[in-house]
C-alpha cells in the first residue's frame, strides 16, 4: 500500500499515534512523509505565484530588501492582525 492510498481519517490516527508515543518512524510510514502527505492534500489557500509575485515586488522597494512574515500576512489578510502561530502557518504553508 501507498502513502496515498490512506484515507485523510488514516493519516490523521498515524500523526496521534506518533505524537502519542512521541516517535518520528516505527509505523508503516515516517511521521514526516504523514505530514508532507496531509499537507499535499491539503495545499494552502494562497496561491504561491501570487504570493512569489508580491515578494519580488516588495523586496524591489525596500532598502535592505527584505520581506518579512507580516509583510506577505499584511498584504493577503488586510484587515487581519497578526496572531502569533496560526498567522505563521498560513505564510509558511504558502512558501
């Protein structure tokens, strides 16, 4: 059986039982291939392209060039303030 045959319920019982026994392999797939499999079916709502797009052109006006965390949170969620680890993860799912 492939990783991909699992149904999303599968995948999620293999993430709880690793961090339950707090181990990184043992079962039929590495906890790290689990998770890279949840987050292939589950792609971020921002679309990188546009996310890329906008890096590239922030960072041209910028003096030292850099485009931070906020910068992509702020342009994509206005309206939206910054909420500590769920808004990190929306950023670095999209990157």
């Amino acid at each position: 059986m492939e990783i991909k045959d699992l149904s999303d319920q599968q995948l999620k019982n293999l993430v709880a039982n690793y961090r339950k026994k707090q181990l990184i392999e043992g079962g039929p797939f590495s906890f790290a291939e689990v998770l890279l499999e949840q987050r292939r079916r589950h792609p971020s709502d921002l679309d990188p392209q546009v996310v890329a797009k906008f890096i590239i052109e922030k960072s041209r006006t910028t003096d030292d060039r850099l485009v931070t965390y906020n910068d992509i949170w702020n342009e994509f969620n206005r309206g939206k303030s910054w909420s500590g680890h769920s808004s990190l993860r929306v950023v670095s799912d999209v990157l």
